[in-house]
C-alpha cells in the first residue's frame, strides 16, 4: 500500500545495487520532502518516492526502489498515474523531473511508464557515473 513517508523510511529498504551510493548519501533526505511510502501490513518498505518544487514552474522527483519491489511495480504505476499529475496541477508546475542512472533499467521502465521521456544523457553526473534525465510536461 501507499502511504504518507515516515521518518526514515527511506533508511529502511535494502536498495537495489544501482542506487547503492545515493541511498547512502541521500536516503536521510526523504525526510525533508514530500514523500510516500509502498509498505506492506507489516510495514515492510519496499520503495520511497519523493518530490520537491525546484522553482515556480518545475518539480524535482525522486526514488528509491527496494530489491524485491518488482513485484509491487503495478501498484506504484497505478498509484502514480493518478499523484504526479494531480501535484502538477495543484502546484501550477509545467515540468517534472527525474534523473536515473544510465544502466538502471527498472528505473528507466518505471520512469517511461509514469510519462517521463528522455530528455538529456548527464555524462559522469554522480560519483563517475552517467545519468539521464527524464522529463513529464503537464
């Protein structure tokens, strides 16, 4: 189920391997934006989702997806289908905006099906790593 973020729940997924190095210096940051959680009844967590309003017209979205999410995947799309769109409207924002990391195939899927498109390659954008940027227009 989704639910409101909790405080360090983002601390509490064993992050899939490609996000290893952000988790690490980013999960506490979940804390101070607006967030959800996808927590089973036994408040497993299994993904954090996040987003903050980078200026008057752009929103910065954020995630960080558990090893064993996958099977979950359905229940985000659906839930998020509906969230992004709405948040954009309600904030008069016309863009939004995700990076994933290049080799990140899950991610980039899950961005695609969440109407993101390819808008730019960030070579070396994190910790040598290379990164896309995916972009929603209202």
């Amino acid at each position: 189920m989704m639910r409101k973020y909790l405080k360090g729940d983002a601390q509490k997924i064993i992050v899939q391997p490609e996000q290893a190095d952000e988790a690490k210096l980013f999960a506490a940051c979940f804390d101070e934006i607006n967030a959800y959680t996808l927590a089973d009844e036994n408040n497993k967590i299994y993904a954090v989702f996040g987003w903050w309003q980078r200026n008057d017209i752009c929103g910065e979205c954020f995630a960080l997806l558990g090893q064993d999410c996958g099977k979950k995947l359905l229940h985000i799309i659906r839930f998020f289908k509906r969230e992004i769109p709405d948040v954009m409207q309600r904030y008069h924002l016309q863009y939004a905006f995700m990076t994933v990391k290049k080799n990140f195939i899950p991610a980039k899927r899950l961005a695609k099906l969440l109407g993101f498109s390819l808008a730019a390659d960030l070579p070396l954008f994190f910790n040598g790593s290379d990164y896309q940027l995916f972009e929603r227009k209202l």
